[in-house]
C-alpha cells in the first residue's frame, strides 16, 4: 500500500474498531499489513486455481498474540471497487 491507502486503512481500523484484541483481549496495539493480499481458490485435488475474482484485502497484525484479521480494501475505501484488469503480455 502506499502512504494514502494505509493512511485511510488506519483512519477506517480507528473510527471501526476497539484498541482491544478480539483473540487475546491484548491492548498492546495492531499493525497493519505492508501490502494487501487477495485468497486464492483451490481446484479440485487442492490446485491452484487461476482467474477469477480479485478480493483485495488489508490485514491486521495484533502485536500480542500475532492473530491477523483480514478486512476489505474495497470497502474500507482503501482500493478502488473496479480495480485494473492487466492483459496477456505483449509478444516480444
């Protein structure tokens, strides 16, 4: 994320959510995620599955107990709702 995004991350987590930890009831604090993550779906037989929708997610790092809840970008305003679909490479 750069410094908007986490800056509006960390405005959402602070207006959405308690000091405390839901795992540990820590107040030791959070971190956020440097970057957001989507999941992946698995195939049959446990393989990667490839395409498909993207949900990108900001996570947070409880600094206690290192138990991390993932939140959506899309609605934390943290990632547009369309986000940029990239093509094939261009032949070289």
């Amino acid at each position: 994320m750069d410094g908007e995004q986490k800056a509006k991350a960390e405005a959402w987590f602070n207006t959405h959510l308690s000091a405390v930890c839901a795992s540990c009831n820590s107040h030791l604090g959070f971190t956020i995620l440097p970057s957001t993550v989507t999941p992946i779906k698995l195939g049959e037989n446990n393989s990667l599955h490839m395409g498909g929708e993207i949900i990108p997610l900001v996570g947070l790092l409880c600094n206690n107990c290192y138990n991390i809840r993932f939140f959506s970008a899309i609605l934390m305003g943290v990632t547009p709702k369309e986000l940029p679909v990239r093509g094939p490479a261009p032949d070289a």
